[in-house]
C-alpha cells in the first residue's frame, strides 16, 4: 500500500524510496518486530487467560516437557500472522499477484492449524481433528495456489488490479513460466511440468507446512531456521523477480516475485518479535497456527520463485525432522524396531542427554549454513 507513495515522488523527491523493494522490505522487517513487541503481552495475557492448562504435553515424550513447559498457552501463531500480515499489506505492492497468492496459503493454512490447536486446548489431548481430512484441506489449499500462479505467469506485467483479478481469474495456458522447473547448478536446464506442476507444487507447499511444524518440539527451535530460510528466500525472490539480475544468474525470470522479498522481511520482523517471547523458557508456543502457516509460507515462495529444489537445501533442517518421523514410523511398522530413541530428531539428542539449549542452538548453526549452501546455488552454475 505503501508503495503507491512513489507515484507522488514529483511533488516530494524523497517519496520515491518506497518504490525499491529493499527499502520496503526493511520496512516491512521493522513494522512486524515492533507490532509483535507492542501487541505480544496481550495476545499471550489473553490466550492464556483463554485456554487455562495451556497446551496439552505428550505423556509419551520427554519427561522433562510435562515439568518445565506445562500449561504455556499456544497458538502464538496468532502474534506472527497478525504482524506478517498488517506489515506485508503496508510495504507490499498489492499489484503483485504472488503476494496474495502466498497471503492465500499462509492464511489458509493458519486457519487449518488454529482450528487443530483449538481442538488440542478444548479437549486437552495432542491429538487434533482428523489428519486425512488435515491434509485433504491443505493439498486443496495448495493446488489451488498453483493454479493462480499459472494463470499470474501467463498473464504478463501486471500494472493495475483489473489486471490483478484478470491474472487470477482467466484460464491458465498450459505451457507458463510457472510449470518449468528450474534444476541448481545447471544453468538454463530447465524440466517442463506441464498439467503435473499443479500437483507437485501441492506438495511442495504441503510437505514444506507440515515439515516446519513437525521441527517445532523445542522452545526457539522452528522460529529461528524459519526466519533464516527466510532470508535466504528474501535474497532468491528479489533476484528472481529482477531481470536484470536473474539474466546474470542465469535463473528464471519471474514477473512480480520481487515483492516477495517484502513479505519474507515481514515474517522475519515478526519472527523475531514472537522469538522475544519464545526464548526459553518460552512465555508462549506457537502451536500449528504458526508453524503450518510459515512453513507453507516458505513452500509457496519456493515455488512461485522457482527454486522448488533449493527450498530442500536451504530447508534442509525442516527436510530432516521430517525424515526422521517417516523412517522411524516406517521401521516400526515394518520390523517393530526404532531407528531413533524419538523421532523427531530432536528428541532423539534429548533422550541421549543433550540440554535443550544445545540442540536448539546446534540446529539454529546448522541451519544457517544448510541456507548459505542453498544461495550459493545462484552463483554456482
């Protein structure tokens, strides 16, 4: 919204900085920590007031959580959307199709983990709605996003909202700058998906979500890889979204996907307004509101931007945690044996006596230098 500004730059020169997407990103950063420092007590006062016991623990996991993180309130998911949201709609141009494609994932998928966290809170178990039907909501979610990125690939530069909802509405063409998929380290090979980008952006965006959400175990333990991967996607959509600058990479130009950069400076912003009050030991979690919403968040930028294949690297914290679940569940079922002592995988370092300041810290490092590799990419071809 802010960005209009810049076409008053005739009558006041300095407006004319809100037309660079670095300065509105940096806005963007700075208007979500302090909404989140300044709304965050009460938004925790309240939920706690609201929910009572807080946050139900697994008898089945460490013993130590029923002691220290019993009776925190959840759905701090709320604090980071809340602030993700009114910061990207103040600095973002509205005119970029991307940014209220991935505002429609990262809203959608918020909703589906509020509602899993409400029904843990009301009826006190870890268990929340249905999972199938979960995961139903979300591949629809996604699929659908998919769709408009084809029909906002297809339908050129977009320079006002009647162009916005005509990008958004017409029927896609098959054969779009969306569906090609961009392989790293090879420069200009690209893979043409076709009428399958759909399903395969689908899952991206899903297992991106439910990826971030199965790390989120430990007080500060998702937030800071999530704001880290952030970054790094920050840097991916503003050069993807620049043609300048993509034809010197060698990367797929993306019309549109620079305004992305914003919105990835709003949900750091909020990132480390939420991480204020998650330290340990944590005044609030997150819950499934949070993480599901920033994961498919990351997802959606991955794919809008191109970079599907890079999300794995830079996210390869989130790839990893989930990994884990999926071999530990497939082993016991198959030999009735663990691979780990408890998966996720931070669990596991947890039963073998690392202190929960160390695997949080531990996993934040490796994170950090997974997303270094995952831009060195850019230039690596």
């Amino acid at each position: 919204m802010l960005s209009w500004l810049s076409e008053l730059q005739a009558w006041f020169s300095p407006l004319n900085l809100f037309r660079y997407i670095t300065f509105r990103a940096a806005g963007a950063t700075a208007t979500g920590l302090f909404f989140v420092f300044f709304f965050g007590p009460g938004i925790i006062s309240a939920l706690r007031l609201k929910q009572g016991k807080g946050q139900p623990i697994r008898e089945d996991g460490p013993q130590s959580h029923l002691l220290t993180k019993k009776g925190t309130p959840t759905m701090g998911g709320l604090m980071i959307l809340s602030g993700l949201v009114v910061s990207t709609i103040l600095w973002a141009n509205p005119r970029s199709a991307y940014v209220w494609i991935v505002m429609f994932v990262t809203i959608g998928f918020g909703a589906i983990g509020f509602y899993d966290d409400y029904l843990k809170v009301t009826k006190q178990s870890h268990k929340g709605f249905s999972g199938r039907a979960r995961l139903s909501l979300e591949i629809a979610i996604a699929g659908l996003a998919c769709y408009f990125m084809m029909c906002a690939s297809a339908s050129g530069p977009i320079s006002s909202f009647a162009d916005l909802f005509r990008a958004l509405l017409l029927p896609f063409q098959q054969d779009t700058p969306a569906t090609r998929l961009a392989v790293p380290f090879f420069n200009g090979y690209v893979i043409d998906l076709h009428w399958f980008f759909p399903l395969f952006g689908a899952l991206v965006i899903v297992g991106a979500g439910n990826a971030v959400n199965l790390t989120d175990g430990l007080d500060g333990l998702a937030i800071v890889p999530v704001m880290i991967a952030a970054g790094a996607f920050a840097t991916i959509a503003y050069l993807a979204g620049n043609a300048v600058m993509a034809a010197y990479l060698g990367i797929n130009f993306v019309i549109g996907t620079g305004e992305l950069a914003v919105m990835a400076g709003a949900l750091i912003g909020a990132g480390l307004g939420f991480l204020w009050f998650n330290a340990p030991p944590a005044q609030i979690f997150m819950g499934d509101t949070g993480s599901l919403a920033m994961g498919g968040l990351l997802g959606t930028v991955a794919v809008a931007t191109k970079h599907e294949f890079v999300l794995v690297i830079v996210g390869g914290l989130f790839v990893v945690e989930a990994l884990s679940v999926i071999v530990q569940v497939a082993s016991f079922k198959l030999t009735g044996k663990r691979v780990f002592r408890m998966a996720p995988i931070h669990h596991h370092f947890e039963q073998k006596g690392w202190k929960e300041p160390q695997i949080v810290i531990r996993f934040w490092i490796i994170a950090f230098v997974l997303a270094l590799i995952g831009l060195s990419t850019l230039k690596v071809r």
